[in-house]
C-alpha cells in the first residue's frame, strides 16, 4: 500500500491486482456498451454486434491488454476509474471533481507521492518492465 497526502488527508493506493484487473475490464465493457447504445441506438442490426465485439475485444492479461482497453484506459473517464480502483475505499468519499483535482496537482510534480507510488504499483503490476529497466537480478539476488 502506498499513502498520498492530499489536502490533509491520506488516501492509499493499492497494487493492479487481478481483483483490479477484472473489475476494469468489467466497468470498460459497460461503459463501451453504454457509448455503443449511444450511438447505434437505432441500428439493433449492428447493435447486437458491436456486444458481441466489446465482449470479446476487451480483456487485461499479464502485462497486455486489449488495443479497445488501452483506449479506455488512456480516456479521462477510464484513468478515473483505475485510480477510483486503486485507491479503493480510501478514496470513496471523493468526487470525480476532486479525484480528478487530486491526480491534476499529483501528476504536475515528478516527485510526488502519487507519481512515486504509480512507479511502483507499474513496477509491481510488470516485473518485466522493472527487469528491462534494472537490468536481470545478479545470481542468488
């Protein structure tokens, strides 16, 4: 776990789990579902295919993820919702408003604890990522 200070208050974030995995996947399909009826509302012909693809075409595996995920994840809506997820019930009581002032002033600074932790939490999330950058771990290490 790793504490943010921010307006007096901690907040923890908590690792990408695959508790945090699938329940991103699952917020995704909804909200991609939810912009398919928006849009196609009046076409159930191609309605019923675009579920069928959401279903399908999204999905979050050991360090991948589906292109439509990546997508979702790089909109404010999803960035949202993974830190919503991440920060889990410390963050609860927040709105979007003020998640989203707190990631605005967090990510401004490079040495923030917010910034320091999301370095971690990716380094936990892809230990092959942390390998590339540190190079492999010495025998016996």
């Amino acid at each position: 776990m790793y504490p943010v200070q921010w307006r007096g208050k901690e907040y923890t974030l908590g690792n990408i789990t695959v508790e945090v995995k699938a329940k991103f996947v699952a917020w995704a399909k909804q909200h991609l579902k939810a912009a398919a009826i928006e849009l196609l509302s009046d076409r159930d012909d191609l309605l019923q295919g675009q579920f069928t693809a959401i279903m399908a075409g999204v999905w979050w595996a050991d360090g991948v993820m589906s292109k439509p995920l990546a997508d979702v994840l790089r909109s404010p809506a999803g960035g949202r919702q993974l830190n919503r997820l991440l920060f889990g019930d410390s963050a609860k009581i927040l709105s979007d408003s003020d998640l989203d002032a707190l990631l605005d002033e967090k990510e401004k600074d490079p040495t923030s604890d917010y910034i320091l932790a999301m370095n971690e939490i990716r380094e936990h999330a892809d230990p092959k990522a942390k390998a590339a950058a540190t190079g492999p771990d010495p025998p016996g290490g």
